[in-house]
C-alpha cells in the first residue's frame, strides 16, 4: 500500500471516529434499561456517599453506570452500577476483581 493510500485511510478514520457509537470497555454489561428508568448521576452520587463512597467520576458504560472513587473502605477504584437500582455489580482495582455480586 503506498503512502498516499495510507494517509487516505488514516484521515477518514479520524474524520468518522467523533461520530462513531461509543463502545463498552467490555468489562461488565448490563441488561437493557429504559434511559428514563435510570438514576440520574446526582441520584447515584447521593446514593453512594450516603453509603461511605467518595465519587470522583462517573460515565454510562455497557448499559451501567461506571464510578470511579473510594470505597468506605478507603480503596481507590472503579466500580459499575444497576443503572436504575444502583445495586453494585462489580468493584475493580488496577486489574484485579475485589467484588462481583453474586459471588462470595
């Protein structure tokens, strides 16, 4: 392939890529909720520092809610949510699982 081809390639991938979907990290999906059924941020956030969390950040990812922020337990990680109960579905630190309901 010749250098103009591949400069071709590369500007129309940076041209579509803002307008892509926005993919899931992959590492936990969540069943399909109603967007109107889900927490709010400011509902979660509510939620999870009555329960000792510290929120630094959050996103909708897989069909969760992802936090990043502390634990009550003062661990710094990231963690996803039910998006409408905000049950905690998994807790996640530098790679390794500290939680995953329905495991013991």
């Amino acid at each position: 392939m010749n250098t103009a081809a591949i400069r071709a390639l590369l500007l129309a991938a940076a041209i579509a890529a803002p307008f892509s979907t926005a993919q899931a990290t992959g590492r936990l999906t969540c069943e399909t909720v109603a967007p109107d059924k889900w927490l709010t941020e400011d509902a979660l956030t509510k939620k999870l520092t009555a329960d000792g969390w510290l929120v630094r950040f959050m996103k909708k990812d897989g069909g969760c809610w992802e936090v990043y922020g502390t634990t009550p337990e003062g661990q710094r990680v990231e963690a996803y949510f039910h998006p409408a109960t905000g049950e905690k579905l998994l807790v996640g630190q530098r790679g390794k699982i500290l939680f995953r309901a329905g495991e013991k």
